[in-house]
C-alpha cells in the first residue's frame, strides 16, 4: 500500500474510534455532533479552499488545504458508514 493509503487509513481508524468513543473537545466530534449538513458544509468550504489555492498557484496552500479536504472526506464516510475500501475498489475499477 502507498503512504497516502496508510496515512488515509490511520486517519479513517481515528475518525471512527472519535464516533465510538467521543472525546470532549475534539473537532471530529464536533462535527458528528453538528450532524451531515455541517460535514457537508464543511467539504463544500474546504473544497472552494482548494480550487481557490490551486488558482492562486500557491503549492504549500493547495497542500494544506488539500490535506483539511481529505480529512472531512473521510469524517463524511465514516459517518455514512463507507469503508476507504469501498473507495479504493472504486478507484481500482477506473484505472
């Protein structure tokens, strides 16, 4: 597995261990708390976040933001329960 599947998968067993076991203070379970329309809300913003970066051609930007779009993906899967398996063999088949 590459590095980005290993960090993504870390990362998805710690926004599900936040759903399971909710930690005060913790901006995951905020946002399981907020409920679907906030993740959503939250991925719209942080995906024009992007887009704006990429414009800019500001690289470590489009870094960062990529990386905080990557992490409320996978809040959203983990709350609709969808595995990053299931978006990998979707990724698999369009190769």
């Amino acid at each position: 597995m590459s590095r980005i599947g290993e960090i993504m998968d870390e990362l998805y067993q710690v926004v599900q261990d936040r759903r399971d076991n909710p930690q005060e203070g913790s901006y995951t379970n905020y946002l399981f708390d907020k409920g679907l329309d906030k993740i959503c809300k939250k991925i719209g913003e942080e995906a024009a976040e992007v887009i704006i970066a990429a414009k800019n051609q500001d690289a470590a930007e489009l870094t960062y933001e990529t990386g905080d779009l990557l992490y409320h993906l996978c809040v959203l899967l983990v709350a609709q329960n969808v595995s990053l398996d299931a978006v990998y063999e979707e990724l698999r088949k369009r190769r």
